[in-house]
C-alpha cells in the first residue's frame, strides 16, 4: 500500500457533513485524506459538491448507490457521478428480498451485469460491498459463493475486511483467493469483545499489517477508511490514516 492510496468513505462523517459540509470536507483533508469514496452526504447538487471537493483538495475514487436508485434512473446516478468526477459505483447493499434463495442471488448478480454493460459504455466501473450476511448459509452455499461465480468478471468486489470477518472469513484469505475481483478495501477494524463492534484501523483485533499486505501484493487500487458507528469520527479517522500511514510503503 503506498500512501496515496489510502482514502476515506465519508459516510463515516455523515453526522458532522449533516451540519457543515465544506468544514467536514476541510477537517478530512486535514487528516491527511486525499482520495474520498462518497455516501452518506447531505443533499447537494452534484456541481457545489465537486467544487466543494476541489476546495478541499478530495479526489473522488467511488460512489456508494444503493441498487433502488440503479432501478429507478441509473442514468441519473452516473450523470451525478460523472460531474464530481467519480470513476466507479459501488453497490454497498442486497436488499432482503433479493437474497432469500442462491436463484434470488444469481438473479441479482445478473442484474448488476446489466448495469455494468450500461456504465461501461460511459467509462464508469461497477462493483459491490459485503456485510457478513453474504456469508452464511444459502442453499448449500453463501450469497458470496454465488456472486463471485456469476458476477460479470468487469464487476469488482469491495471487501469489507470488518464484515467479513464478523461473519466468519479471514480477510487476508478471501484477498489472495480473489485477486482479479477485490479492487477496494474497506479498512475497519474489529474492537475487542463479545459483541462485533468497528474501531478505528489498527486499534482493534484484526490483522491489518497482514491484510495490507495481502491487498498490496495482489494489487487492490484503494484502502478505504470507514466506521458505521465511530465513537469521535474526526479523532478516529485522524488516527486510522496515522496508522495506516505508518505502515504503508
């Protein structure tokens, strides 16, 4: 991982870009950030967002959009994405009812496959992000099993390294297995404890020494910071890029 791969999902700083986008924007630059996957912002036209970017000194390297938007008006989504320069949507969800069986799965999988086709022709790349239900039990397989065997090969997997290990992977495992899918990393640590909690990378149980290492050597493109729940998000992320800083080649 070298240091200018490291970058920040903003849902992370939702609460404060609730109340002061551009102040939010300036405090994730000042943290060090320089790339930012978005999700989670207030409404803004996608024009004040990327000036606001700009302002900020933020790249944007992928978008969270949840597939209810894709179905609605996916056009829309990317002429958005587009304005603010972003290269790749990410879908961060499978909604209940599209995951009840392995058909249900393959039926969504083949559904992204269209929306890829789609964005490709406008130069944009798809890929989709696990929690840890994809890894159960489903039909005599997971949910994970299935997207990765029917998934068109142009879309790209953002591991959550957190969720996956929540729902009983080992990350640094589903890296090497996975090197032409696995494109991002979602760089959330697991506190300590019996109930899954996150915690900022490096202050929790998890091999992220390891796991960057894995993402390195197979060529994942971007380590992303993300908490759902940060205790204080600007000192958390402050300290998740010092660490990965530190480690990073």
């Amino acid at each position: 991982m070298r240091h200018d791969q490291i970058a920040l999902q903003l849902y992370t700083v939702r609460r404060l870009a609730a109340d002061d986008l551009a102040g939010t924007l300036g405090a994730v630059a000042a943290a060090g950030y320089r790339a930012v996957e978005l999700a989670g912002l207030p409404k803004v036209a996608p024009g004040e967002l990327a000036r606001l970017l700009d302002q900020a000194s933020l790249r944007v390297v992928a978008a969270h959009e949840g597939i209810e938007r894709l179905r609605d008006d996916l056009t829309a989504v990317a002429d958005g994405l587009e304005e603010v320069g972003c290269p790749r949507m990410i879908v961060p969800w499978m909604p209940e009812e599209d995951r009840r069986t392995a058909g249900d799965v393959r039926r969504f999988a083949a559904e992204l496959g269209g929306f890829a086709v789609a964005l490709a022709e406008r130069g944009m790349r798809l890929g989709y992000h696990n929690h840890a239900f994809e890894f159960e039990p489903l039909d005599g397989t997971t949910a994970w099993d299935v997207l990765l065997a029917e998934l068109r090969p142009e879309i790209e997997l953002e591991l959550d390294v957190y969720w996956a290990a929540v729902g009983g992977r080992d990350p640094v495992a589903e890296i090497h297995a996975n090197p032409e899918r696995i494109r991002l990393l979602h760089m959330k640590d697991l506190a300590a404890g019996a109930e899954p909690h996150d915690a900022p990378a490096g202050q929790g149980i998890l091999p992220i020494p390891e796991i960057v290492e894995a993402g390195r050597s197979t060529g994942v493109d971007w380590f992303v910071v993300e908490q759902d729940e940060p205790a204080d998000a600007l000192d958390d992320i402050e300290r998740a890029f010092a660490y990965l800083d530190s480690i990073a080649r």
